[in-house]
C-alpha cells in the first residue's frame, strides 16, 4: 500500500499536501513522539514511524490510519526486498552478520533461520514493536494490505477524500503462493498473528 497510497492521496489533494515522513525526513524522532519539521501545507503524513501516545497531542485532530499484511508474507517479501538490494539496504548487512552463512543460501532458507531461531528479533516481531504505545484498535482505520481495494473504499469514506486505486512500485504478484515450507511456520509467529489477524 506504500508508495501506491501515497499517490492516491497526492492525486486527491495535490502534491504539496502530502509530505512524507521516512529515515531522511524525521521518521526516527517521529516514531519517539518528537516532533519533526512540516510543511506548512502538509495535511497527510505519509511514512514509515511507528505510533506514539504524545501524536494525538501534537495532532488532535488527525485520523490515524495502517495498513497491515500477512506476518508471514511481510517477512518473505522483506527477505525478497533485501536480498534485491543487498549492501544498498542495511539491513541486508544485518543479515548478513547475523544469519549462519549456510542459511544465506536462498531466500527460503534465511526466512526459516529468522523465524525458528528468531535471529532478529526486530524482523520477527514487527507488529509486536510497531504497536506497543499505541494498540491497533485505537486506529481509525486499519486496512489490510490483502483487501486493498476495499480497504482503499473504506479510507476513502473515513477521510471524506476520493482515493483512486493506483499500482505503482509493485515487487510481487498479488496472486504470488509462499512456499509451503514457510507456510507451515505460521504458529512461530502466533504473538504477530495474534495483533493483526483479524484484520487481514
């Protein structure tokens, strides 16, 4: 939903309203409940940071909306992603350093070393992290990256805007099948599951 929602909300409100908050632009102090620099037009705060209690002080009147997926399938499209990059990523250094270089073999293999031996603790706890301030049911929307033209209708609804479905920087198929090897793991990440499952 990443950069295809981002465009949809710069088609609806134009350019300058969308400002995008990731590494380079105050993502980290954003995620810690500082504040960031914004422009002064800026009324959709797109990104990757996590939710922090002190944004509804900073933000009182914003609609707080995530898009979740499959715990599984957001670590083997992670893996994928790295791997795609390699050393231009660094998490993909982290891997890397931190994985058996026999597990390094293929993308199969380093997600069943993340998951059974929860090497990184960081990749196989994402939800579990991402929503420790802040619980899940205190968003006004939690779409689902599996139904996201429907949830795409639903956020329309929520933000009164005209949110058109876009596919821009699509890496895999929507109708891509994990592996059944990685599929069988789905108990390992049961605490993830637990977060997010009923809204996939």
């Amino acid at each position: 939903a990443g950069s295809s929602l981002r465009v949809a909300f710069e088609q609806a409100l134009g350019t300058r309203n969308v400002y995008g908050v990731y590494a380079n632009t105050g993502a980290s102090s954003m995620s810690k409940g500082g504040e960031i620099w914004l422009p002064a037009k800026a009324k959709v705060l797109h990104g990757h940071f996590r939710p922090h209690i002190n944004h509804t002080q900073t933000f009182p009147n914003a609609i707080r909306a995530v898009w979740v997926r499959d715990p599984l399938e957001r670590l083997w499209s992670l893996v994928g992603h790295l791997l795609a990059l390699e050393e231009r990523h660094p998490h993909y250094i982290l891997l890397k350093s931190k994985l058996p270089e026999a597990s390094l073999k293929s993308q199969e293999t380093i997600v069943k070393e993340l998951i059974l031996n929860n090497t990184i603790a960081a990749f196989t706890n994402t939800y579990s992290r991402f929503f420790n301030s802040v619980p899940i049911d205190e968003f006004s929307f939690v779409g689902s990256k599996h139904k996201y033209e429907e949830g795409l209708k639903q956020l329309s609804d929520v933000t009164k805007l005209q949110l058109k479905t876009l596919q821009v920087n699509r890496r895999t198929s929507q109708t891509y099948q994990l592996p059944s090897s990685i599929k069988q793991l789905e108990s390992h990440l049961h605490h993830e599951y637990e977060i997010v499952g009923d809204f996939l």
